[in-house]
C-alpha cells in the first residue's frame, strides 16, 4: 500500500502535465472562445444572411469587385419613354436608382442596389475594350430595347479612369 501511494500522486502529477502541457502557447480555452464570439456577432450574422438594416452596406472591397464605383446609364426612346439606372459604390456603401418609364417601374434603395448589380456582375468590359463591344454588352446585361433615340453611359472603372459612351440614332 505504501507504494500504490506514491504512484498515484505520481500518475496525477503526470496527468496534470499533460493536460497543461496541451495548452503550449499560453492561450486558454476562454480566449478561444471569447475569440469565435467575437467573429460571429450577430452584426456579422444580419450581413451574411442578408437580413437587417443596410443591406447595401457592402464592403469596400465587394463593392469594387463589380469593375465600376460609378455606373450611369440613360436611354431615351421616343414618347419621351426612357430607361435611366445610376450606381454608386462608395466607403460607406452602395446607392442606386432605377427609372424605367417603359415598364412603369421606379427602384430605389436596397432593391434598386439588388437589380443593378446582378446587371454590373456580368460585364466584363474595361476602360481600352471597343465603345461599340462595351455598348453592346450594356444593351445585352440591361435587356435594352432596339430602336432607342440616344445612349449615354458614364462609368467610373474600379480603377478610378472615367468613361463615357454615348450613340446618338
């Protein structure tokens, strides 16, 4: 009995260095888990579910991942009908309008900001690719009808270079 004693406390000496040896770098399980908290806010939660207030407050970097800071389309028809739809990426976030007089349709806000990226997101044209192919590829992603009276477009490239293009028939 005399040496089953030592032995034990030798085996839960043994034990506590283990499992203290497992935590080598000073960290405790706390700082872990203060650690996932702080990742996971519910600020963060609202954004990567979509849900919340400012749903358009994008980051800067996602914002300019589109190509453009600023995009600003008009086309006018005759009847004086006409398709207009801004965009805007700032720091603070996204701002965009659309005015659509063919379809009777106004967007505003975080639904307007929804439709034009899904547009922006499929351009692929630069600042040095032909007017004629950029135009081209604008009256495709906004689905443009034929036989508009003028085309004015003005972008901002990500790059800060300003553009413009503009068809007058």
């Amino acid at each position: 009995m005399k040496i089953a004693i030592p032995f034990f406390y030798a085996l839960c000496f043994c034990s506590l260095l283990v499992l203290s040896g497992c935590n080598l770098n000073g960290n405790n399980t706390e700082d872990y888990e203060d650690a996932a908290l702080e990742e996971n806010t519910p600020e963060d939660t609202a954004e990567e579910t979509g849900e919340g207030e400012g749903d358009n407050k994008k980051d800067k970097a996602d914002t300019y991942s589109l190509r453009f800071q600023e995009f600003d389309l008009d086309v006018m028809y005759e009847n004086e009908q006409s398709y207009k739809a801004e965009y805007e990426g700032l720091e603070t976030g996204e701002e965009a309008e659309i005015e659509d007089t063919i379809n009777d349709q106004k967007l505003e806000g975080d639904e307007a900001v929804k439709e034009i990226r899904s547009k922006l997101e499929n351009l692929t044209f630069l600042e040095d690719t032909p007017d004629e192919k950029a135009i081209n590829e604008v009256e495709s992603a906004f689905s443009l009808k034929e036989g508009y009276k003028n085309f004015n477009l003005k972008v901002t490239f990500e790059n800060g270079k300003e553009k413009e293009y503009s068809v007058k028939q």
